[in-house]
C-alpha cells in the first residue's frame, strides 16, 4: 500500500487542521486562532518565492565598534543583522556567495550550510549576523516577532546589567556603581583588575597574579561596592587577568565572603577540565562562554562536565538566536542556568532580547552602551529609552523590531559607505575553480551535481 496520500486525503486532513488550530489558543495568547494568524502573514510577500539576491555591510564606530550586515530579497523584504563587537563585516560578507539565490525562510538550512565557516570568538560573529538578519527577514514576512519563530515567550521583559568604570579608590568605585542602582539597575557587575593594585608593594607576584596581600586590596573593592549597592543584591566581578587554575582557585576562595553572583572568565573557556577544578575548589560560582561559538564546539564539555555554574554566551558569536537556544535549553537539562554577554549596538540588543525571551534558565543580560547618550537613537521601532530601570521590554513587532536611524547611522560611521554594493562577495574561487553554481551536492533525487566549473 503506497505512504503517499491522495490529493483528497491531504485536503481532508489540512480541513481537519485548520477547524482544530481555530479552536486553540497559544500559552501566552498572541495567536487566539488559526484565522487570526492567517492574517498577520504579509501577502505581498509570497513566502515560496522569496529569494536572497544581496548582502550589504557597514560599520557603526563606538565604544567598541558595530559591523551591521543587511540581507535583501527580491520583494523587498530586508533583515538586519549584527556581526560580534569589535568584530569585521567582512566576516559576514564572506557567507555572501554562500546564500545568494536561496529562500531565507529556510533559516536552519542557510545556517547549516555556513556552520562550516564559524568559528570561536569574533569568527562566530558573520555566522550569528546571518542568523540575525534571516529572522528578521522571517518574522516580517510572516508577521510575528523573532521569538516566536524559536520558541514561546516566557517573560515580557528582559533584566539587564551594564558596565561600571572602576577607580583605584574604593570609595568612589562604590559610589559610581550607586549611581547604576539609582538609575533604576538591580543587578550590578564590577570590573576588578589585579592591576588596580599593582602599585602597592607586595600587592602581585612576577606572573602577574595577585598575592595574598594583593587580593586583600582587591576585596576592599568588592566590599566598597557591597556597602554601596547592598549585600542583598547580585553582584558579579570580571577582569581579573589571565591566571592559573591555582591563582583562580585562591581568588575565588578570597571572594567567598562577599557571595557574588558569579566571577567571570579566571581562564580561557575552551579549558573545561581547568574550570571543572576551579569550581569544585570554591562556593563562589563560575562562569564562562562569551567567546565560545556553537553547542558541539564551544559548550558541550562545559556543560556535560558541569565545569561551570553559569554559562555566558554572547549570541553574536555562540551563533545568534536558534544555536544560542540549543545551548541555554542543553545546559538547562543539565541544572546550568545562562547569562547573555552583550556589547554590540541595538541590533544586536534586540535580538538578544527575543532569544532570552525563550530562555527558562536565564538570569541576566549585559549592556556595555549605557553611558553612551546616542546608543539607542541608531534604531527606530522599539520604545524610548530602550533600556527602562534596568529593564528591556521584549518587542512584539514583526522581525527584530527595529530599523536603523539612517541620519544617526551615517553621522557615526567608522568609514565611508553606507550599504555601498558589494559584488566583490558574489561568487568565490576555491583552489583555483570558480563557483557557478551550488556547491557540489547531491540532490532529492540522490544525483550528484557538481557547480564547480574552471
């Protein structure tokens, strides 16, 4: 008997369906029914037609600079995306000739036949752009915001802590970080340099790693800050210095006292078996992850290890919105909650928004533009000011949410060009062949076709 149905049972059962999906109501209530979401589909933009037909680029200078990527269609349809901070736009554009011509609804095809060319740190920043931009592109089209596409919403709005310059006087580092709490932040993080200390006599050893004299200077700080912002509120540290697992060991121990939320990044992330000892050795919680990319390759052994506490992902290098999910939702089933490390522009910002909303192991996000009274005027679509008393609301707007400000954009370039062509990405040469075509693949029908021509 043939699998394939008829054309009259396919009828009935879309029928079927369709009288079934009038009937439900999705968990958070945004989709009430069938017919209500048919009409939130954009119909001038036939989804089966859709095709990628450009990539263009430019880059936002700032505190650390933002490369923005643009994807276009042939219907007009657009999405933004955002390569890693401090990153280049050529480590998007280069995926260019990878994509064209295909239909960008097809995300997790598009992100499977460029997951070849990411890589750990700001080399994962091309790959997570592309992701960006391709549900941008989605959700407009079919009228939904980003999160819907990935997941359903858990919460509405999304809490965040940003970056607080230090100073050498413990006083005044206390009262710079009182003025976040004032303005309305409730999770605080603090910048704690070994060579804050550096000057004081017998503070910090040849390696550069602080002496016990050192980290009692160093926890003056910690408990400055304490005293300023409460003992009863999160409060993580960052910055110590590439150390040693046994350096790392001794400052976790010299931070006990003061419970922070975590202390972030002792020693690379890619050494699993390094911070599983560090955090068997210690109550303060660990944490790591803003340069590692991809599940199978950057947090697999962190997480299956348990070697951290926390994770920290930053979506524009770990691989944006549906490869950051997969991590945060495999670090769940293993009790490991997640942090989003975030620097970038609102781009950037708004996509890690709808991620987080999906997440129901995060705790926080952070933001490195607070201080920057422009930062939020690069985009239109999200509320004013984006970030309201240490919180982002999630967008309910098709896509990301956002377009970019052009006038501002343009007054902030780091170079000339503003999503100037680039047609020098269209194809590209491998080992002295030119592609022409598709790679080399095998089809539905199992028929090798090979596209590469002299």
């Amino acid at each position: 008997m043939s699998s394939k149905l008829s054309r009259r049972e396919m009828l009935s059962q879309s029928t079927a369906g369709a009288a079934l999906g009038a009937s439900m109501k999705w968990e958070d209530g945004l989709v009430q029914s069938a017919a209500e979401a048919g009409a939130k589909v954009n119909r001038n933009s036939p989804p089966s037609d859709l095709k990628i037909t450009d990539m263009r680029a430019c880059t936002i200078a700032a505190n650390y600079d933002y490369p923005i990527i643009r994807i276009d269609t042939n219907q007009g349809v657009y999405g933004l995306g955002e390569v890693r901070d401090a990153g280049v736009k050529g480590i998007a554009l280069i995926l260019k000739a990878h994509i064209l011509g295909k239909n960008p609804l097809e995300i997790e095809s598009i992100m499977r036949s460029i997951r070849p060319f990411a890589g750990q740190g700001r080399m994962g920043g091309g790959y997570s752009a592309v992701d960006m931009a391709l549900h941008d592109i989605a959700g407009k089209v079919y009228g939904v915001p980003a999160w819907r596409l990935i997941g359903n919403k858990v919460r509405d709005r999304i809490r965040i802590y940003c970056d607080t310059t230090g100073h050498k006087d413990p006083k005044i580092y206390g009262a710079r970080m009182l003025k976040r709490k004032q303005m309305g932040f409730t999770f605080f993080k603090m910048d704690l340099y070994t060579s804050m200390v550096a000057d004081r006599p017998g503070a910090v050893h040849e390696n550069g790693a602080a002496t016990e004299k050192g980290l009692g200077y160093l926890v003056e700080y910690i408990a400055a800050v304490r005293d300023a912002v409460g003992w009863d509120v999160p409060l993580g540290a960052d910055h110590f210095g590439r150390l040693s697992v046994n350096d790392s060991i001794r400052y976790a121990k010299a931070f006990e006292p003061y419970q922070l939320a975590w202390a972030e990044d002792f020693i690379s992330c890619r050494d699993w078996r390094g911070y599983k000892r560090i955090s068997d050795a210690t109550s303060t919680p660990t944490l790591t992850g803003e340069d590692a990319f991809g599940l199978e390759e950057g947090f697999r052994d962190l997480i299956e290890n348990r070697a951290v506490d926390i994770i920290q992902p930053d979506p524009e290098t770990s691989g944006a919105l549906i490869e950051t999910k997969r991590i945060a939702d495999y670090a769940d089933l293993h009790g490991i909650p997640t942090v989003l490390h975030f620097a970038g522009s609102p781009v950037g910002c708004m996509a890690s928004i709808h991620l987080a909303a999906t997440l129901k192991n995060f705790i926080v996000m952070e933001n490195h533009a607070i201080d920057m009274p422009w930062w939020g005027d690069v985009v239109t679509g999200p509320p004013k000011p984006i970030i309201q008393n240490g919180y982002i609301p999630v967008p309910d707007t098709p896509g990301l949410g956002v377009e970019l400000n052009e006038t501002v954009v343009k007054e902030h370039l780091r170079y000339p060009g503003y999503f100037e062509p680039t047609p020098m990405f269209d194809d590209f040469i491998v080992s002295g062949f030119r592609r022409v075509g598709p790679w080399p693949h095998y089809d539905e029908d199992g028929r090798w076709v090979n596209a590469i021509t002299y």
